[in-house]
C-alpha cells in the first residue's frame, strides 16, 4: 500500500479500500503524539486478519484497545490467500482427524458389543446343549424360523432377483414355517428324509400354483432353503438326541449331580456336541485373531477380508481345542480320532461361512439381519454350524468304532 499523508486506507485483499480520514470513529487524536485509532465499524471478519505495519514496536493498550503507531508508518490490514488456504486446509484435516477418531471409537463399541453378545449367547447355548431333549429341539427350530426368514429375504433382494419374479411372500413364510418343523419332526419320528420329501412337494404345489408364469430359479431357490435352512440343522438333533450311548469313560460324567441326570447324562452326544460346538468357536475366533494380526494373502474372493493365514489360525486353534477337550472327557479315546474330529469341524465351519457370504454378496448386503448388535443376524452368527452338524454326526456314527467310546 502507498504511504499517503493526507489520507490512510483499510485494505481487506481486493476490495475496494476504505478511506480511514472518512470515518469520524478511526480520526486521529489531536492531543495523542501518535494517532491512535478506535475499534472498526464494521462487522466482525470471518477470515484471519494480519496487521502489516513497520518492524517497530506495536503497542497494545487497555481497556480501551487502542493501537499506538508511531506516525512515520501507515496502518494496513490485509487477508492472505495463503492464510485463507491454510486455514481452510487445517480444518479438512481437523474434520478427517475427528471422523477417524470417530471410526475408531465405533469399532470399539461395536468389538465391545461383539463380546458381549457372543458371552451371552455362549452361556445360553451351553444351558440349552446341557438340558438336552426337547428344549434343544425347540430352542434350535426357533432358531431355524429366524435364520430361514433371513435367507428368504436374501434370496427376494433385487441382487439374486434381477430379471425374474421373487419368491412370493406368502410361500417364503411357509417356507420358514416348514424349515422349524423339520428338528421338530425329527426329533419325535428318529428320521428326516420323511420331512424333507413332504416339504419340497408342498413348495412345489404353492409354486405350481402361484399366479403368473413359475420360474425354475424360484424352485431352486425354495429347494436350497429346505435343505440348507432346515434339513442340515437337523442333524444336530440327530447328534445331540440321537446318540444316547453313555460316555462311560468321561471324567466329569462321573462327578456330576444325580438331580442334574448323572453319569447317565453324559452320553456320546452330548460330548460330541460339546466338543464339536467348542472347536467352532475356537475356529472362528482364532481365524479372526490370525487375519488381523498376519492376514496378507485373501483366501477367497467370495469373502475378502478372509486369509490364508486366519484360515490356518482357525485350523490351529479348532484341532488344539478338540485334543484338549478329548483329554478331559476322555472322548474320543484315540488322539488321531480327536483330530480329525477338529479337522472336520474347521472344514464345516469354514465352508457353512463362504455359503453364507456367497449368498450375501449376490444379494448385495453386508448382513443378513441386525437382530444381534455386533453379530448381525441369525444367520451371520449359526453359518459355521449349518453344514458341520453333517459332518460330525456322520463322522461319529459312520467312522469311529463303537462310537468312539
């Protein structure tokens, strides 16, 4: 800015500048021996304002906030771009740094619900595999209806639904109806291929008999849900109830309460689910730990966020938690028998879980339901058990002599 004897200028950038000797509140003083200045007239200003005065001292008064200048120098104040700039750069970096730490606490509170939750459900389901009989039956074909209404849904997304007519609404709750049966139906006949046959002719005959043109992906899509959401549970029903052979070498059979069933109470079944449903929890959590500590390479392009090396975590944890449990209930009593056991429990779990995210990422969502804070739904949490129930009542029933006993 020009020095100017007559007049002195407030400058703000590009603006057009404002004459200070035309404002009767910034006139100089007469009797000051430097002309001091009063608080502007104008509103207050948004951006930083920089006083660009001499190198000589600025003296700053109070309570009346004047500047003494000496008189040899002009007053100016100008708003740098630069500053502007800056300023507005500082605050997008401020905004990201407050949205990560708000990310971060989310994961937390949603890793402190996980827990919790999962402590929760885990002290249920030890109460009802304990109690065994009827209200193992009925507590899993409430889960069944659940989990088969979240799949339905899944399979009436426009992810799997692009080009045909969804599953209509009536027949997927029939569905679900027919899926809870199906344990039910197991438990009092000892059979399922009776259940399962009737199912898929009564689905057959609602699809048949739908208004406009049946489609066969309807059907298939049907089908899969009887046989995935209510055939395959069933067979922990055949594992749990269905092995009554006592656990004559089991430890902890012996020491247990006569009003609590006795030794009598620890039958083949019960260990078996035990240990199975132990080692499934090992897998998923030590798989979970293993990929987010040393997870670099993807399993899988079905799910992403899997690793080889969570997979051979979940491997590790699953077949060291059979042979620890095999050592206390003195079941199976070959250690190689244990291993396999735990070998077949990680494959079931690993598989039911790649079905489960198959399924989810055709139809486009990350979840299958928000019932279970920190879980999603029903389905995000039993997908390891669907298929492994198969897999350990055939192994027990099928390979090991006398039961493994």
């Amino acid at each position: 800015m020009a020095s100017s004897s007559s007049s002195s200028y407030l400058k703000i950038n590009h603006s057009n500048p404002i004459p200070l000797s035309l404002t009767s509140s910034l006139r100089p003083s007469s009797t000051s021996k430097a002309p001091t200045f009063s608080r502007l007239p104008y509103p207050k200003l948004s951006s930083k304002l920089v006083l660009n005065v001499s190198s000589k001292t600025l003296i700053r008064t109070h309570p009346i906030r004047r500047f003494c200048i000496p008189p040899d120098s002009n007053p100016s104040i100008e708003v740098s771009n630069s500053e502007i700039e800056g300023d507005e750069g500082h605050r997008e970096n401020l905004q990201q740094q407050l949205q990560k730490e708000e990310e971060e606490k989310e994961k937390v509170s949603q890793f402190k619900k996980r827990v919790v939750f999962g402590v929760a459900i885990g002290v249920g389901v030890a109460g009802v595999v304990l109690a065994g009989g009827w209200i193992f039956t009925v507590a899993l074909a409430a889960v069944v209806y659940i989990g088969a209404g979240e799949y339905f849904e899944l399979v009436r997304s426009q992810g799997i639904t692009s080009g045909m007519t969804p599953l209509p609404q009536y027949l997927t709750r029939i569905c679900s109806v027919i899926c809870a049966l199906m344990p039910v139906l197991t438990l009092y006949y000892g059979r399922m291929d009776v259940s399962l046959t009737s199912s898929a002719f009564v689905v057959a005959v609602a699809l048949l008999l739908q208004r406009g043109n049946p489609r066969f992906a309807q059907l298939s899509n049907a089908m899969f849900g009887l046989f995935y959401c209510g055939y395959l549970p069933c067979f922990w029903v055949k594992l749990r109830c269905g092995l009554a052979a006592p656990a004559l070498n089991s430890e902890v059979g012996a020491v247990w309460p006569i009003l609590l069933g006795g030794r009598a109470h620890w039958t083949v079944g019960l260990v078996a689910t035990l240990i199975s449903f132990s080692s499934i929890i090992a897998a998923d959590t030590y798989a979970f730990l293993g990929g987010r500590t040393f997870g670099r390479t993807p399993l899988t392009t079905v799910s992403p966020k899997k690793t080889w090396e969570g997979a051979i975590a979940g491997l590790s944890g699953c077949i060291a938690t059979a042979l620890m449990l095999s050592k206390v209930f003195c079941w199976p009593t070959s250690l190689l028998n244990a291993a396999a056991f735990g070998l077949l429990n990680f494959v079931g779990s690993l598989f039911g879980d790649l079905i489960e995210s198959m399924i989810k990422r055709e139809a486009g969502v990350k979840d299958s339901g928000s019932l279970i804070p920190g879980h999603g739904g029903i389905l995000d949490r039993v997908d390891s058990y669907i298929f492994t129930g198969a897999l350990a009542y055939s192994f027990v029933r099928t390979f090991l002599p006398l039961y493994g006993v």
